[in-house]
C-alpha cells in the first residue's frame, strides 16, 4: 500500500472530511496535505467563516458533530439566542459558541496581518490535526450562485438561508483569475505522488479550488495517479444538492458525467459499486463501496483506493 507516499487530497465540505479522516488513518501525517475550498468562505457578523476549512479541521481533531458532520461536538448556542431574546436579531447562520472561538481568533490574526494560510496551519496545529491542511488560496475567492429567481446569492445564502432550494443557472467563482496559489500549495502539488480529489460537490467544493489560476494546469502536467472518487451513488448524491445541481444543470445524474466534468485533470476514477460500469480513454477506473457510514468505512475505502493505485502499471 502506497502509505509512504506523498498524498495530496483536494477536498471540500462532509463527503470530502470523511474520506480525509480515512487516510488520516493509514498514511503518515507528514506524507498527507489536504487543500481545502475556501470558496464558500464569509464574514458573518463581523467574523471570517471558513465552513470547509472547520469542518475538515474538526473532523480530523475529533470534535466534529458527528449527527451533522459540522460544527462542534456538544456546542451550545447561547450567544445567538442571546441575539435573538435581548434585540431581537434573527441570525439565519448557526454559529456555535465553541465554534465561534475559531472565529474570534481566525479573524483576529486576519487584522494581525496574517495570511489565511499562515493561520490554518496554525489553529490545525494548536487543535492537534496531524496532516497538513493548506486553504487552496489566501485571497478571498466566494462562490457566488446564479438563481432563477432569487438573482446572484452568495454560497451561504443559497446554501444555508435558502437551505439550496433555489434553482441554479450558472455558478461564478469571482476573483478567481486575480488569485494565486500560495507556495505552500505549489510545492505540495508539485512534490506529490499521487493527487485524490475527495467525494466532494465538484461544483461548489472542488470546482472553486480548480478555478484558481494555474492550479488546474499545473495538476494536469503532474504526471502522477490523479484519481476521483465519484460523489454519485446510485444515481443520487450521499448528502447535499449535487445530483439537484447536475439536473439544473442539464446533466444526468451519473458517476459518468462527474468524471467527464474534470476532463483531463484526472486520469483515475473510483466507482462505486451500486454504479454501471465505466470505461474512458486514458482513465483507469475500478470500483469499491464508496459509502462511509463510520470509521471502519473510511479507512476500508482509503485503504482500498491506496491499494490499487499502487498496482497501476
């Protein structure tokens, strides 16, 4: 098994932090770096919010709610009732008043002066992640969602005020050419073995990461296992509105149309066994249960997607 090699994983929201948590399990620490969505990144009442960057940063720490697989395990949320009771402030985004310390301090070392990058590394090491999580840029780049009728929404509008039922049109990664990927990505990216892009929303967790400039393009010219593993079950997503978005999006809701969707990014893809069969030019597919329920399930299917590459030819 190929636990001693440079792994980056590229990864956003629950599905993606499963499968971290996995590898966390069998690779050491120093040969995993997890580059992280930051497009759904906000300011919230006055704090900067980095939803994936905390949900893998929990998960991987365990203190993770493992009902919602976000936020803090055993968080209260006096601070917002308080809001709520004594002004009469409606919040429409839970923010934890554990969670929030992260926050509170996220944003202070923001008017420090230091990058995002700086502080990620940071507050994962304070916490006690072992692998490197790295944002996937330190410039703001939000997600923005083009609806039908509710207009241009930010990510956490669309996601969390109008819980995703707006209908989609379009889905706009702004900044996104003015970025640059940070050093720190850079030298991961270009020092790995092997790149695994997590059974993450492609367009709102892995797409944003891709759009930043010269990422896509320099994956493309690593020539190394570059593997997906597929978000789509059985013609459904396991949580969350990918197969809703693929469908307003014109798409059929198969494995087969998120592979196509990266096109020569990646040259492997991880099936799923309750999936047809897949055959591409110049993509080694295979299939295993894909579905993480607990731990056991997360490192079985780390354990088998490192298995495999490692017998590619």
């Amino acid at each position: 098994m190929a636990v001693d090699k440079k792994i980056v994983v590229f990864v956003g929201g629950v599905g993606g932090a499963k499968l971290a948590l996995g590898l966390s399990h069998v690779v050491a620490p120093e040969n995993l770096t997890l580059i992280v969505n930051t497009g759904d990144d906000f300011w919230h009442l006055g704090l900067k919010i980095c939803p994936d960057l905390d949900t893998v940063m929990y998960t991987l720490s365990d203190v993770v709610n493992s009902e919602f697989g976000w936020g803090v395990n055993g968080d209260s949320i006096i601070t917002l009732d308080t809001l709520t009771q004594h002004f009469q402030f409606e919040p429409w985004f839970r923010l934890g008043d554990k969670d929030m310390a992260t926050h509170l301090l996220r944003t202070h070392l923001i008017r420090e002066g230091h990058t995002l990058t700086e502080i990620t590394q940071f507050l994962t090491k304070q916490i006690g992640v072992k692998p490197t999580m790295l944002p996937m840029c330190d410039e703001e780049v939000p997600t923005s969602i083009v609806t039908k009728d509710q207009g241009t929404l930010g990510f956490q509008e669309y996601f969390v005020r109008h819980r995703w039922q707006p209908v989609i049109e379009s889905i706009e990664y702004t900044n996104h050419k003015q970025a640059k990927i940070s050093d720190s990505v850079k030298s991961a990216v270009e020092l790995a073995d092997m790149i695994l892009i997590a059974p993450s929303n492609p367009w709102l967790s892995i797409a944003p990461i891709l759009s930043i400039s010269d990422l896509s393009d320099l994956i493309q010219s690593r020539d190394i296992p570059r593997v997906l593993v597929t978000p789509v079950i059985g013609g459904a997503a396991v949580k969350g509105p990918t197969a809703k978005i693929m469908g307003e999006l014109g798409l059929s809701v198969t494995a087969e149309s998120v592979a196509r969707f990266y096109g020569e990014v990646i040259n492997g893809f991880v099936n799923d066994i309750e999936n047809r069969d897949l055959a591409f030019d110049h993509v080694k597919t295979t299939k295993f249960n894909t579905f993480m329920k607990d731990l056991d399930d997360k490192i079985r299917l780390s354990e088998s997607i490192l298995s495999w590459i490692e017998g590619w030819k």
